[in-house]
C-alpha cells in the first residue's frame, strides 16, 4: 500500500483511527492475531495523534478496546510473537 502524500487530518483522521480499530476487531473475531496486532499498533499510532477532543469523538467501545482490551493480550508485557522459521 502506497503512502499518502498528505497526511490526514481533522474529520478524515478520526474517520481512518475508527476504521483501523474496526478492522483490528475483525481479525480479532477471526483469531488472526498477527494481522490483528499489526491493524491494532497502526491504529494506536494514529489514536496517538490526535487531540483529546478528537479522541472524544472517537465511540467509546472502540476506545476501550484499543487501549484496554487489546492492552490485555497485545501489551508489551506479553510474550512477543515467534518466527514462523522452523530451527533445525
């Protein structure tokens, strides 16, 4: 996927944060934990970004699954992901 010229900003932002942490759940639901966690850390970046009264526009199911919920299973207190490499 191409990087955008112009970053995102405003209305746009919150709309791709929103949309991020939604497609995040749905590889959830699906138990694919490893496109999950990649979904989940780039829609925390872009969360990250944003002001408090953008983050209040954001619907708090969606909140609370990005920063507690998913804290619980992806945080970095958690055992990092193995390589799919099989050693010999």
């Amino acid at each position: 996927m191409a990087k955008q010229e112009h970053p995102l900003t405003g209305e746009a932002l919150i709309k791709e944060v929103c949309r991020r942490i939604r497609v995040a759940r749905s590889y959830w639901d699906a138990h694919n934990n490893a496109a999950c966690r990649g979904e989940r850390d780039r829609a925390l970046a872009l969360y990250n970004t944003l002001t408090k009264e953008q983050k209040d526009q954001i619907p708090h199911q969606l909140r609370v699954w990005l920063r507690y919920r998913s804290e619980k299973y992806f945080g970095a207190h958690r055992t990092p992901p193995k390589s799919k490499r099989k050693s010999k």
